[in-house]
C-alpha cells in the first residue's frame, strides 16, 4: 500500500488508516497532490488548501457536526479522511498506480472522495472502480474543456492514444468506459482543431457522449437535462474547478473567460444526483503555489471546498437513504 499522510482532516472528519476503514463508511477522503500530467505547478497543493480552508465549517467546535440547513441531517457523519498520498519522487505512471491501489482497497460501497491534483487525477481512480464493479457506469465531467484528444488526423477512437497528460485524459476515460458514457458539462462552445480534423469532430464527440456547452438550454431545464443524461444509473463525478467563471476561479491552470457560476454548478450537481447514484467523485486543477495567502486565493479555495463538501453530502446522504 502506499503511503498516506494526514496533517489537516477535511471539515474536522475522522482519520482513519486507509486499511481501516470501516465497511459502512459512506465515503473516504483522499487526497492526491500532484501536477505531474501539467504543464503548470500548483495543482499538488490542492488538498492542502482544501483541507485548510474546509475548517471554516468547524470553528470553535470540540466535535464539529456539519449540518444541511434544508432538512437538519449531519450529512458527514459516515465519512472518513485518509489522509494525502505522498508521491515523492515518482513519475506520472507511479503516482497513478499508487492512487489506483488505495481506491482498489476501499470497502466495496464505499465512495472515493478524492481532491487533486491535476485532472489526470481522474483516471486510475475510474480505472479502479471500473475494475472491481459489477456494473458499468457513466462519467459526468464538469469542466472547461473537453480534455479530449482531438489532434493529429480526424478525432476517432482507432487513432492512437498520446501518453496520458491533463488536456487528453478524458479520452483514456472514454476508451475506459466505452462509448457514450461520457456526458460533459459546462465545457466552452467552442472548440478549436485542424482543419483537417473538423469533419470528423462530430461523429467522435457522439460517440463518445454528450457535450452541454455553457450555452445549451438543457443547463436551465431540469427536465431537458434529466432527458439528456437519464436516470436510475450510476456516476462517476468529476468537477475540472475551471468550469467556474474566471469571477469566482482564478485559482487553476486555464481560468475560464465566461464559466459556470458557484451556485449553477452546485444545482447542476443536484440535477446529476437526484435520480443516480454516486459511485465515486474527485475535484481537481485547484492550482496556487503552496505560499499563496493572498484573498483571492483563500476565497477561490473556500469555493472549492463549497463544491467539495456539496458532493460529500450526497455520498453520505445516499448511504444514509440506503441504510
């Protein structure tokens, strides 16, 4: 097993060793920090200022219970913090096999909870989960950009794969699950390629799923969007943070222009969630360097941390419905 480091416990949760967790717990907190599939520095600090700037929700409490205002649950109390996988000195492929192993050793319902890291991030955690479930499920990215391979000649799934970096791994995720299981949300409207490759974009991006760009209208109908991504599956969640208007997150690799706002993508979220299950989530490209204690900085985290302990929350409420 690799090894696991806890300093700071997300929002004051209970550490376990990552070989103790308990076989009810409804999700495991895993850090992995690392930009080794970036061109940029600063995503291997995520988890520190996700952790850090979660204890706002737990000041002044000798045994803090975070509450859900809607309807009074302690949505937390059935998930644990295993700590940050160290990656010293490993290279790319290292780190994600050593992430793949602590996902792999997780009891069978338990959800990985994973903060990044850049978005390679994404795949040895799918990968995981793709090996030890019964069932296939569907990817649901919520990001600026595709992270799709689209170079090189008409974009298909028989052009061979470039090595794993953060702006192809949805690719790699894709030729994981298989066709049409990845439904990309909020990504910019337009994209650029080759000329060349342009006649085949659309027949690859069918194939591989559905994109809803930050102007389709299904973004602000819940029933057109329950249509579009179906119900009664099982999801993986993965939030690229830079889905967030550039406004609210300047904290990441490539800001975006014009991006979700806070609360669309936390109801956006709410809309995957309400008639699916959650198998697995990761937030990632949270980037600053590991110094940084400026203002926009700390509230860019705060937000992460937002959509984070938003997603935990369904993790545990599922199992909490379960039960």
């Amino acid at each position: 097993m690799p090894r696991l480091r806890t300093k700071t416990a997300f929002a004051g949760l209970r550490t376990v060793a990552p070989d103790a967790v308990p076989l009810d717990a409804a999700a495991a907190v895993v850090g992995s920090g690392y930009s080794l599939g970036s061109a940029h520095q600063g995503a291997e600090n995520g988890p520190f200022f996700l952790r850090t700037l979660s204890q706002a929700h737990t000041w002044g409490a000798e045994q803090p219970g975070i509450v859900q205002l809607r309807n009074g649950r302690v949505p937390l109390e059935r998930a644990v913090d295993i700590g940050d996988v160290l990656f010293d000195g490993m290279t790319l492929a290292d780190a994600q096999e050593a992430l793949a192993q602590v996902i792999a050793a997780l009891p069978a319902g338990t959800v990985p909870a994973v903060i990044g890291g850049d978005h390679t991030v994404t795949l040895p955690v799918v990968q995981a989960l793709w090996k030890r479930r019964r069932r296939p499920f569907t990817v649901v990215q919520f990001d600026h950009h595709l992270d799709l391979q689209i170079w090189d000649g008409a974009p298909t799934r028989d052009v061979p794969r470039d090595p794993v970096f953060n702006t192809n791994v949805m690719s790699h995720v894709s030729d994981l699950v298989g066709p049409e299981r990845l439904f990309q949300v909020g990504v910019a409207p337009y994209a650029t390629v080759e000329a060349d490759s342009a006649d085949g974009l659309d027949g690859y991006l069918h194939g591989v799923g559905l994109q809803l760009p930050l102007l389709a209208p299904e973004l602000d109908d819940l029933e057109a969007f329950r249509a579009a991504l179906g119900t009664g599956t099982d999801v993986y969640l993965t939030v690229d943070i830079d889905v967030l208007d550039r406004s609210v997150m300047s904290s990441t690799g490539y800001p975006a222009e014009a991006g979700l706002g806070t609360r669309d993508l936390l109801r956006l979220i709410d809309w995957v969630l309400r008639d699916n299950r959650l198998v697995g989530f990761d937030l990632v490209e949270f980037a600053a360097p590991a110094d940084a204690r400026d203002a926009t900085t700390l509230s860019d985290a705060g937000r992460a941390v937002l959509v984070f302990l938003h997603l935990l929350n369904w993790a545990c409420r599922q199992a909490a419905e379960r039960a």
